[in-house]
C-alpha cells in the first residue's frame, strides 16, 4: 500500500515538473530570457513611435497660411500608396498637410517616402479651411 501511494506522489510530482518544463515563464532562467525579449521588443516599438520627421532648415511658410502659389519645403510625414494619399510636415504649420498622390507629379514614388523633402505649393480650401500640397 505504501509503494502504491509513493508511486502516485512520484507520477504527480513527475507530471508537475514536466508540465513546469513546457511552461518556459515558470522557471525564473526561461522566465527573464522571455523578459528581456519582451523588453526589447517593447522598447524598439517606443522608439519607432517616438521618432518623428524633423523639417529642413529652409521649410515653412513666410507670412501665415497664404493661398498663393509660392513654393515651400517640407518633409513627407507618411504616405499610402493604398489610398493614394499622403501629409507633410511644414515648419510653421501646426497641422500636417495632406496631399493626394493626383496631385503630386513625380516620375518616381520613392521620392514620397516618409522623411524625405519635397517641395509644393500649398492651397488652402475655402470652405473647410484644410491645406493642401499641391505639386
């Protein structure tokens, strides 16, 4: 009788320690290895979320938000090949300006990437008041 029950404390004891084995987070070694990746991991997403597209020296906008063809510098926030559409970042413009890829005349699409500087003309609309790049 006392070797039937230590054999069933060992085959549960024997089935916790493998169920601990396969649980990798319940041992402390597996357990900070998978930590540290997630920290890692995390860390890298806050960086790529923090950073953000600085605009050239030269960027912005003289005299407030003119509805007159002068040409300005900005740096592509994003773009969306998807839905055609895109925002640049001016210095002296709270707001991102969108633009629609219709609108833009260039040979090469790689020039929309987000960081890069391109140069437009910006119109305000009337009833709605959005800016536009237009170029």
């Amino acid at each position: 009788m006392f070797n039937d029950m230590f054999g069933e404390v060992l085959l549960a004891s024997s089935i916790v320690l493998v169920l601990k084995l396969v649980a990798a987070d319940s041992f402390t070694f597996f357990g900070i290895l998978g930590k540290n990746e997630r920290d890692a991991r995390m860390k890298q997403k806050q960086i790529t979320s923090e950073t953000e597209v600085g605009t050239p020296e030269a960027a912005g906008i003289i005299s407030g938000y003119p509805n007159i063809a002068t040409l300005l510098w900005g740096a592509v926030k994003s773009c969306s090949p998807m839905h055609e559409l895109g925002f640049v970042v001016v210095d002296g413009v709270q707001d991102d300006v969108w633009y629609s890829e219709a609108d833009v005349q260039f040979d090469d699409s790689r020039w929309l990437l987000s960081g890069c500087v391109i140069t437009f003309v910006m119109r305000e609309f009337v009833e709605t008041g959005y800016l536009r790049a237009r170029g």
